[in-house]
C-alpha cells in the first residue's frame, strides 16, 4: 500500500552545508513512499513525548544565543521556539529540547525535521536526534530514537553569510529521509518502549514540559515575548513540588523568570501556581490557579515601554489551561490521576 504524503515546504542542503556558498534553491517536493510492515506499524504509535537531542559544533563561534525554532510538521504556523532556562547551545556541547505541538498526535504527523535562527547571529551544529515517548530521567534514551543523522548544518542571519547564500533555516530531513531511516520502525525492543503506557510520570519531565511549552511562549514571536528565563534560584528554573494544603489532584509550580532585557534582581517574577489535573479524558489538561507573580518592588511600580506593569499583567502570562504533552497517554483513560508526595504525577 501506498502512502501519498502533501507536498513538503524542506529546503534542501548540499552534505557540506556550513560550507555552502551561492544561490541554494527551494525544492517542493511531492513524496510517494511505500514503507514495509515494520515501518508502518510504527506510524500508528501515539506520540506522548518528543524531544530533540542536538551536538554544537566545536569550531570557534559555533554557538548562539539567537532564538533558534524548529518544525516538525508542514505547517510553518507550527514552528516551535527552543528555549530553556539553562544555558544552551554552547560550543561543542550537547542539549535535549522537549517539543510540544498539539497538532503531533501519532507518529505518522512528524513529517519533517528543519531548523531556523532569528537574529543577527549564527549557529553551527553536526548531530540531531529525534527522540519518541522516552520517560528516563537519567537523560536520553537511545532506545527511543527514532532518528540520528550527522553532518555540518549551519544557520545564519549575519549579513556576511546571506551575501554568500548560506540559509537561515535548514531541513535536515524531510518526509521521505525519515522513513527511510534504519531506525524508523517497531522492531525490537523499540517496539514495546514506544507503545508502553506509563502509570507513573515522573516530576522532572513534567518540569521539561512545563519549561518547553512556556519558553516556546516567550520566544519572538509568543504571546509572552516580554518575558525570558531568569536567576536560577532553586534546583531549576521550573520546579514542580508537593505543597502542603494541595489537594490529591493538585501540584505546585515555581517558575524563575525576568521581564525582558539581562537577568537582574530588580527585574525578577518568581512566578508560583497550582496545577490541577483533571481526570476522564487521555490527555491530561492542567489548570492553572492561585497563580501569585512573586513580583520585585521594582517591577510592582515600575512604567516599562508596554505601560504601568501590574500583578494583573503577569497575572496573564499563564492560560487558563495547560495541556502538557508528556501525560497524553495513548487509548487509555484517566480514571484517577494524582500526585504523590515527591511530585510524580501517578496514574493508576
């Protein structure tokens, strides 16, 4: 059986792409690809957790502090902003980004890999890998990866590199690459780990989540721009935790954060909820409340280029709901999620 998949927007790069020079053309693609039995039982598998696994490069100014997104699906409204608390993309160093796109709900919806920069800057990196469904704490499993692929991929916007034609946005694999990958499929033990339905998930990937979908949120073009990451005050800048006075069902949250410019005391929101889970459906949806924004005495008073900031501006910064991606659990319902005393999010 053949499976037609709609026209791809990836703009293809030579093997050599940090060395690319002149005009690099944009290529649409219309992909037929028949995938064997093994492959397209895969397609099938409810997506609960994505996460991408990149290298830096290790060659001078490979790094950046530029936004960086990425797209996973045809979609470019879908781009996803890379944001964490920590400090990354960082010369020869390797970072794991939890990605949430409400839209990805099997596997089959992933049908791209593609990279852009924002800003005046540029980024080298040499290995990404596409993680699925991985519930380790200890970091990466390489047992769920369902794509790697090595090489020099470089984004820029520095003025120099766009006179020569190097891109500011990369595909690094398109419909067609992914699922001709050797690790494309349900073959053992991949099998069993992807499909694996999780009674107990633990708190720090819902702090990944939590860090993913708000940092996301304030990227360039999200709805919270004006707010970044802050001073790291506790064990990481989103710590979720059992507070005394939450109900069964209900979890605390503390975010670190600053309004917009360098992180500095004077400019802190120390951003404290409550998530409340709710059961009866498969995907888990939080509802934020009790949300106190922690604010400095600076920022209580102080008139900023969007007007006087009060408590009700910050007040905002959370939706009334925040699905989190992590505890969509496939063909299976929520009959009594709680938390337990250390955080991890139970569901049995």
């Amino acid at each position: 059986m053949q499976i037609e998949q709609p026209t791809s927007n990836i703009v293809t790069r030579g093997p050599m792409v940090c060395r690319a020079l002149g005009t690099l053309a944009l290529l649409t693609l219309a992909v037929t690809f028949t995938p064997s039995r093994a492959e397209a039982q895969i397609e099938s598998v409810r997506v609960m957790r994505i996460q991408l696994h990149v290298h830096t490069a290790n060659e001078s100014e490979a790094g950046t502090d530029a936004p960086v997104w990425v797209q996973l699906t045809g979609r470019s409204s879908e781009r996803f902003w890379l944001s964490k608390g920590t400090d990354d993309r960082k010369r020869n160093q390797y970072d794991t980004w939890d990605v949430y796109i409400p839209s990805v709900r099997t596997i089959r919806d992933i049908t791209q890999i593609q990279f852009g920069i924002q800003g005046s800057d540029k980024w080298c990196f040499d290995h990404v890998q596409l993680i699925l469904n991985n519930v380790s704490t200890a970091g990466p499993d390489s047992r769920r990866v369902v794509f790697d692929k090595r090489g020099r991929f470089l984004i820029s916007n520095k003025p120099s590199h766009r006179r020569l034609g190097v891109p500011n946005e990369i595909g690094i694999a398109d419909y067609r690459e992914l699922r001709s990958h050797r690790m494309w499929n349900l073959s053992a033990p991949r099998g069993s780990l992807l499909r694996a339905i999780p009674l107990r998930i633990p708190r720090e990937i819902l702090e990944a989540n939590i860090e993913a979908i708000l940092g996301d949120r304030m990227g360039p073009t999200g709805e919270y721009a004006n707010l970044k990451w802050g001073k790291k005050r506790g064990r990481s800048h989103v710590q979720v935790s059992k507070k005394p006075g939450n109900a069964r069902n209900q979890i605390h949250v503390d975010l670190d954060l600053n309004m917009s410019g360098r992180r500095s005391l004077f400019r802190a929101v120390d951003l404290d909820f409550t998530l409340t889970v709710e059961p009866g459906t498969n995907q888990v949806v939080m509802v934020a409340s009790d949300i106190d924004p922690g604010l400095s005495r600076f920022l209580k008073g102080a008139t900023l280029g969007i007007g006087v900031l009060g408590e009700n501006v910050v007040r905002s910064f959370l939706p009334g709901e925040m699905p989190v991606a992590v505890v969509e659990l496939p063909d299976a319902s929520l009959v009594n999620p709680w938390f337990d005393n250390y955080g991890n999010l139970r569901v049995n």
